[in-house]
C-alpha cells in the first residue's frame, strides 16, 4: 500500500474515533469550564491561584476570568482572598461542582470500562501503548516541524 493511502486510512480511522459520541464528550470534558473543574478536583489539596489554572489550561488570563466567572454564577466554583497574600484569588470546586463532574463523567466511564471489558487487559495495554506512540510521533513532528519552519517537502506533504 502507498504512503498517501496508509496516511488517509490513518486519518479516517483516527477521525471514525473521534467522531463517536464518547470522544466528542471527551473533547467537551478536556475544554473550558469541564477541564477547569477537573483541574480544581484534582488540585483540591493545594491553593489554586487564576495564573495557575491559566497556566495548566494554556489559555489567556482573560479567557480563565471568563471561565472563572461563568463557574461562579454556576455554583460550581468558589472563590476566596488568598490568607497568605490578599492581592491573590483561590478558586476552589464547591460540592456542587464535585457532583457535576460525578454526572458529566458516568457516561464516559462507562464506556471506557465496556471498552477495557471488552479488549480485555493485553489488548488494552496495547491500545494505550499505540495512542502514547501516536502522541509522541505526532508531538515530535510539530516541534520538528517548528524548527525547520512552515513547509519542508520531505515530511509535510500531507501524504501525498
């Protein structure tokens, strides 16, 4: 099989996965104010300062100012004077967020279980073993891609 079909093949199949309706939740999960709340979840034993979660999220201090605020008038969220430097916010994840994650979550760890069930544990690992190889090609050739600039004929022909 040629280069440009394997590389459309990949592309369908990786764009069939995320087009299922669990990864479209995902990407709602991983995004603005659901990747925020997770975040406060699992930061919950620390002080979580608006420059932390912006830096976390690699999004703008407006953007988290915005997210922030949404949250709060939400009742997902809670915010308070830093004890320690009263020119700081803490964000914190009140109960009511915690029980939001708990409903949005189900259906997607549902489905991640009948998947695991299914696969089985060989099958899974190396299911996970592929998505960290894919990650780690495609991370390493952006970054190569960056340094050699917008276009270099060899690797960014899309396939062709």
């Amino acid at each position: 099989m040629k280069r440009k079909e394997l590389s459309e093949r990949l592309a369908y199949a990786l764009l069939a996965v995320y087009d299922l309706e669990t990864f479209t939740t995902l990407g709602e999960y991983f995004n603005g104010e659901l990747r925020t709340l997770m975040y406060l979840r699992i930061a919950s034993a620390r002080k979580t300062h608006p420059s932390d979660l912006a830096a976390q999220m690699g999004v703008t201090k407006q953007r988290i100012t915005t997210i922030i605020s949404s949250l709060k008038d939400k009742g997902l969220i809670e915010t308070r004077k830093d004890e320690e430097d009263k020119r700081k916010m803490v964000v914190t994840l009140s109960e009511n967020g915690r029980l939001y994650l708990q409903v949005k979550e189900q259906p997607f760890w549902r489905t991640m279980n009948y998947t695991v069930d299914k696969l089985g544990e060989e099958e899974t690992k190396q299911l996970i073993s592929w998505c960290r190889k894919i990650k780690k090609l495609i991370n390493d050739y952006e970054n190569k891609k960056g340094k050699l600039g917008d276009k270099n004929e060899k690797d960014c022909d899309c396939g062709r």
